[in-house]
C-alpha cells in the first residue's frame, strides 16, 4: 500500500469526484489516503501536469511509486483519453478543424442547457453550435452570434440536423456588437471563448481571451439576468473576482474523472438554474 497525499485542491472541487475512490481525508487543500500501487501510479497519471482554478495539483507517495508502475499507468492513461466524451453523436454534423477542437461534448451542453431551460440565451462565439443547439434541445430560445460566417453557416445546418433551427437566431458578427441589442434583462450571456488546441495546462489569466475581455469592458453582464463563462481546467479564477467557478467533469469512460473545463458565473441577478 501507498500512503498517498494531494495538494492544491481549491474549496469548490469535489475531492471524491477528482480523485475517485478511496477513503480520502480532506483538510483545507490537500487530501491523503491509502491506495494500492496500481490505484496510487493511475492517479499520479491522472494528475500529472493538471492545474485546476490555476493551482497547480501536487501529487506524493509514501514510499515511491515503482517506475514500471507510473510507466504503465501513463500508457493506460493516455489510451483512455481516446474514450473521451462525444462531441455531435449525430451523424451529418459540419465541422471544420477549429469548430472540431472547440465544440462542448453534446451530453455536457444539454446538461449545461437544462439548468437555462425555458431562458433566452445569447450564446456570443457560438462556434459550430454545440452549446446552441444543447441549450435549444432543452427548450431555450438562442441567439448564436458568430464573427466567422463559414462556422455559423456549421452551426445552422448542425442545428437542422438535431431540428431546433427554428429555435436559434442566427448573427454573424462580433461578440459585444451582437450580445449589446438583448434587451431582455432575464436572459442569460453564455460565453465560450476560443482557447485553441495548445492551451496551456499549468495556468491562463484573462489576458489569453480577447473576447473575453472585450465583452467585460463593455459591462454586458450587467444587462443580463446571468453571465456563465466556460474556460479551460487551469483557467486562473482569481482573475474573475466575484465569480462562481464550477469544474465540469467528462462522461466519457476515460474522461468521467476528467475536469473538462470550468464554468464561471461571472455576474447574476436572477440566479444560475
Ligand atoms: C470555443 S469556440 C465556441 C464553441 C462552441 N461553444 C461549441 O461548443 O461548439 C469560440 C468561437 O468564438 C468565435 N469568436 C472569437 N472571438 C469572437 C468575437 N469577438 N466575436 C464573435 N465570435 C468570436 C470563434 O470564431 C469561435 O468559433
């Protein structure tokens, strides 16, 4: 057996999600426990390189992982990732290569729908529509804006394809320019700003999201009943005072212990579903 002890664990993240199974004990930001070696090298994979909520996960064994033991767990852990959550499951769907790396795996954009249902969403930088057309599935009216016409010209035939079109208002346009003309103060902002292929896993700040930025100089959040934001698992939260972060895991086999991306409640008036 391995005494195990992980550090870094900001106060909103489940240990017991992260970590998986074990009899963990949790004090401020560090949790420790007794695990198999085989148990003890798959987390020590799991968690190698992760920061969440911009702090980087610190990971010991007493006594040391064997080599052969972390070489292993590396190999099965790198194999799982390809059993990672579906993005489209319908056949059909447009993507192009950013639409592909960007779109929210559909079960977490339904999920994420659900909690708006019967809102209206501005969904500004709707990409190839997955977020659209899971907030449409859950009965939301949305306005998908879209600077590149290719991509939302996606985003309307991938919502034809799951048959909630009638639901979204297509724009073509910039993010604050399109998001600035709701005029319903119940509605919520979803933003989901492009974080590209190489995001950087130990720590990003504001600075890496221009629109992002653009849309909070604007003050848009304060026209909005909520604003959520999705942004990378390292996503430094402390660079959003005031906002509600939320770790959203994968459904994947090989992702469910997988923090995906976070979810910030930027601002609300009328609370987050
Ligand atoms: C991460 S992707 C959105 C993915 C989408 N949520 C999905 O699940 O399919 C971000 C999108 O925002 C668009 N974008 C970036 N900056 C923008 C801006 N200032 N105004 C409008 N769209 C923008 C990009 O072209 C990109 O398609």
């Amino acid at each position: 057996m391995h005494r195990v002890f992980v550090s870094g664990l900001l106060p909103w993240i489940e240990p017991a999600r992260l970590l998986g199974p074990g009899h963990w004990s949790v004090e401020a930001r560090s949790a420790h426990t007794e695990l198999p070696t085989h148990a003890a090298a798959d987390l020590d994979a799991r968690l190698r390189g992760v920061s969440i909520g911009g702090t980087a996960l610190g990971f010991e064994s007493q006594p040391p992982l064997p080599r052969t033991a972390v070489r292993a767990a590396r190999t099965t852990d790198a194999r799982r990732r390809r059993d990672g959550s579906v993005g489209f499951s319908r056949a059909g769907v447009r993507l192009d290569d950013e639409g592909k790396v960007s779109l929210t795996p559909e079960a977490l954009a339904l999920a994420l729908g659900e909690r708006f249902a019967g809102r209206t969403v501005v969904d500004a930088g709707c990409g190839a529509g997955g977020n659209s057309i899971g907030f449409a599935r859950a009965g939301c009216r949305v306005v998908a804006i879209e600077r590149d016409a290719r991509r939302l010209a996606d985003a309307r035939h991938n919502a034809n394809v799951y048959g909630v079109a009638s639901q979204i208002e297509f724009v073509v346009g910039e993010a604050v320019a399109g998001a600035i003309r709701c005029a319903d103060p119940e509605a919520v902002l979803f933003l989901d700003p492009p974080w590209g292929v190489d995001w950087d896993r130990g720590g990003m700040g504001l600075a890496a999201f221009p629109m992002l930025e653009s849309v909070l100089a604007a003050g848009l959040p304060a026209r909005y009943g909520a604003t959520v934001v999705k942004l990378p698992p390292s996503f430094r939260v402390g660079e959003l005072p005031g906002s509600r972060p939320e770790a959203v895991y994968g459904v994947g086999g090989g992702d469910s212990r997988r923090v995906k991306f976070l979810l910030l409640v930027v601002a609300t008036r009328t609370g987050f579903g």
